[in-house]
C-alpha cells in the first residue's frame, strides 16, 4: 500500500472513532486494527464472531504452513 491510499483510510478511520467512539488522536493511534474493529462493530455482528474451530482447520489444509517462515 502506498502512502496516499494509507493516509487516506486513516484519516478516515480516524474521523470516524473520534465521531463515535469519542477517541482523541493518541487514543485512535495507539488502538491495534482489531481493537478498532472490535470498538466499532455491532454486538452480534457476524464479523465480530470468532471462526469455529472446523473453519480454522479448514483454513489450515487450504494454506499449510511451510516447513520454514519468510522471516527464518
């Protein structure tokens, strides 16, 4: 991603936890994506549900791991 899309959709997110969750700029800088997500999703959302355990292991036949990571 380069800077522009990146500056755009933090301005954005930024706007919107401050219009809705009264976050002040630190507060919205220093919140992870998932407590950002987690603050501004609906109780029962779907997307806010953790997967199910047969849906996490169908993720891992889908894309197993590698012997080795990218990282060592």
């Amino acid at each position: 991603m380069s800077a522009a899309p990146f500056a755009d959709a933090a301005r954005v997110l930024a706007g919107l936890a401050a219009r809705l969750l009264g976050w002040r700029p630190h507060e919205f800088w220093q919140a992870t994506p998932d407590e950002l997500a987690a603050a501004l999703s609906m109780p029962g959302d779907p997307a806010a549900v953790p997967p199910l355990p047969e849906a996490i292991a169908a993720l891992r036949v889908l894309f197993p791991d590698g012997s080795e990571t990218r990282d060592g």
